[in-house]
C-alpha cells in the first residue's frame, strides 16, 4: 500500500469513528438536550410535586422526582422514547407516591414530540406526560 491511500484510510477511520459518536437519533438531538424539562401533567392532570427530565448527552437520561435524583438510558431513534434501567436513589419524602407515579408513567412512554418549550411523551393507548423547558 502506499502512503496516500494508508493515510485516506487513517483519514476515513477517524472521520467514521467521529460521525458514529455525534450521529444522535435520539429525542435529544431534535430539541430536547441541553434543557432542564418539568413535569406538569400526567395524562392530563396537573401535578403538584416537582419533577424534571434531562438529556445530559447521548443515550443518557436524568432528572429529579420529588425524593430522588434518577438517570437511565435512552438510545431509541425519534420519535421513539424507551426509558430503559432507570436506576433512582433511595431517599424516602412525603411526596413518595408522587415519585412512584412519575418514574412508572415514564418507563411505560414509547413516543416523544418536543415542540417548542413543549415536551409531550406519549402512549399508543392515549398515556401522556406533559413538560415545559426551565426558562
């Protein structure tokens, strides 16, 4: 091999590798990274608790319930969500159930729409979880 072509092939390695690691399908690529999204209904009833939702990067969700600091993966091309391994800590507080029903609302959404400072997560039998972006 000459030098020219072991170094388009170095060159296409690189550049490959590059893309594979920025090409996000994920609802975070199509407006949800870099913001802090709260919970304000689920299935169309206000919440009364705080809750929020990130996208720290690719493949990674997080946020708070009320309680506990939560992360988990999410790898599913948009408009797809699958919250997968969600893993929370163990603090217990008053607003407990509040918890329970966010973090078992979220592992079953299978859709994801951001519209705006709009995030709708959704269930093909009419579930919805409702978020704004922090200001």
């Amino acid at each position: 091999m000459t030098r020219a072509t072991l170094a388009g092939i170095a060159f296409l390695a690189t550049f490959g590798a590059l893309a594979a690691c920025k090409n996000d399908e994920t609802v975070s690529a199509y407006g949800a990274a870099d913001r802090v999204w709260h919970l304000v209904e689920i299935d169309e009833i206000d919440v009364t608790y705080a809750a929020t939702l990130r996208f720290p990067e690719p493949g990674q969700i997080d946020g708070d319930g009320p309680c506990n600091r939560f992360r988990g993966a999410m790898t599913v091309p948009y408009p797809w969500f699958d919250a997968k391994g969600l893993i929370a800590t163990r603090t217990a507080c008053p607003e407990l159930a509040g918890e329970t029903q966010y973090l078992a609302a979220l592992a079953h959404m299978t859709l994801s729409e951001v519209l705006g400072d709009t995030l709708i997560l959704s269930t093909p039998e009419g579930r919805t979880m409702v978020f704004v972006a922090a200001d």
